[in-house]
C-alpha cells in the first residue's frame, strides 16, 4: 500500500498550487534533475538535457536543456561539452555554436569531439567543408579508439 503523499504545511491551505512550494515526493525525476543541475551537479544537468531533449516527462525543451548543459559546461564538465556540442552541432542553425563547444572539449582531449569536428569538416556543417581536414581528425579519432570514425573515414572521397 502506498503512503498517502505528503500534506502542505497549515500556512500553505489554501494558496493557489502555483505558489507552494513543491516537495521533493512530489517531483518527476525531471524536474529533480533540472532542480540539481541548478545547484550546480553537472551530472543531474547531463540527465536532465537529456530528458528535456528528448521531451521524456514533459514537452521538449531545447533552450532549458541548452542552459543547464552551458553552466555545467562552463563549470568544467567535459561531458557537458561534448553533449552541448553534439546536441547544437546536430540542430539547423546552431551548428557553428556546436563547433565552438566540440573544438573546447577537443583540446581537453574528447576523441567523441575530434570525430564529430571531422563530420563537421567532411560535410561543411558549422566548419568549411574541407576533406584534408576532415581525414585529419578521423584518423585522429579511430587512433583515439572511436571504431566510427572507419566508417567516416570510408565515404570520404579519396585524395589522389
């Protein structure tokens, strides 16, 4: 049997729900995530993007899931960096933002990044189509281990 939820305070009866404060039961996972990722825990903000992208437990939310992934971006995460990267790279016309976020989590040494840059240069999205470039960093990437960057590396036209 489930115990009955949990009863507002006497000096909340009465006040339109939009101005109680809400209880920690009474939260979907979602909004905890949401609620943690603002206190600052880069992987509550990792799983609650996720679920505002993906529209799980509520509709889609793109910028909110974008802000929370830039704070905890701009805090250090480098899963952060990589999630706001790809997430933006993938989105028309925010694919040059995309980059910018990829080329940072790159140099901290993100093999995912480096592929993702050589997509980027291998089809002009957010970079200038250049596949010199481009082979450049899948081969970097498929050296790192990313077993993708083959396949990449395979539809690229060849150099001679």
């Amino acid at each position: 049997m489930k115990p009955p939820p949990p009863r507002a305070p006497s000096y909340l009866q009465g006040l339109p729900f939009h101005l109680a404060p809400r209880t920690a039961a009474s939260m979907s996972e979602r909004e905890r995530r949401v609620a943690a990722a603002r206190a600052g825990d880069a992987q509550a903000a990792l799983g609650a993007a996720s679920m505002l992208f993906a529209g799980e437990e509520g509709p889609v939310d793109v910028p909110l899931a974008t802000q929370l992934l830039r704070d905890a971006a701009e805090r250090g995460s480098l899963e952060a960096l990589l999630m706001l990267g790809g997430m933006l790279w993938s989105l028309d016309g925010h694919e040059h933002e995309g980059v910018r976020w990829l080329q940072e989590a790159a140099v901290l040494g993100a093999a995912e990044a480096v592929y993702v840059l050589g997509m980027a240069s291998a089809r002009g999205r957010g970079l200038p189509r250049d596949v010199a470039l481009a082979r450049q960093f899948l081969e970097h990437a498929e050296r790192s281990g990313i077993a993708e960057a083959r396949d990449e590396l395979a539809r690229l036209p060849s150099s001679g």
